[in-house]
C-alpha cells in the first residue's frame, strides 16, 4: 500500500471511480485532492470525518491491464468503515 504525498505531483493524475460510501466520496475523485489515502490497485483507505472509508477495486487485475482504456479510472466500491482509535 503506498500513502498519497499532498504535494507529489505523481500521485496528482490518479482518479478513481468510488461506489457507495458516504455522498462525498462518490464518483470520480482525484486522490491526490484527499486529506489521507492508503492505496494499492486492489484497496484504498480513505480518511474521512472521524474514521477512515475503506474501498475495494470491483475489476479482476487482467481486466485493467487488457484492451480498455489506460486513461479510464479505476472503479472500488465501498466496503465498510472504521473509527479513529482515541
């Protein structure tokens, strides 16, 4: 998993298509605009309120790499949430 730098100018051209979840993390969304994410090409954790929204990517890996479009987003659809150790 690797963390989004906020001032990584790499990480500024991943978008990610987000299914479910909270209304303000759905559809597509620029990481690099995010507080704090962890990622990997099957998950993203993101921080959100007082929690972190965990997503999960819905597309087998030979289904990104085959003949769709290198410029189409990355879908993950929400799979739960945790709280914020206090």
């Amino acid at each position: 998993m690797r963390r989004v730098a906020q001032d990584s100018s790499a990480t500024a051209v991943y978008s990610v298509q987000l299914e479910g979840g909270p209304s303000g993390l759905s559809g597509s969304v620029r990481l690099a605009e995010l507080d704090e994410v962890i990622y990997s090409e099957e998950k993203i954790k993101i921080r959100y309120g007082n929690g972190y929204e965990h997503f999960e990517s819905i597309r087998a890996p030979q289904q990104r790499t085959g003949s769709g479009s290198a410029s189409e987003p990355m879908t993950f659809r929400w799979v739960g949430r945790t709280k914020i150790a206090e």
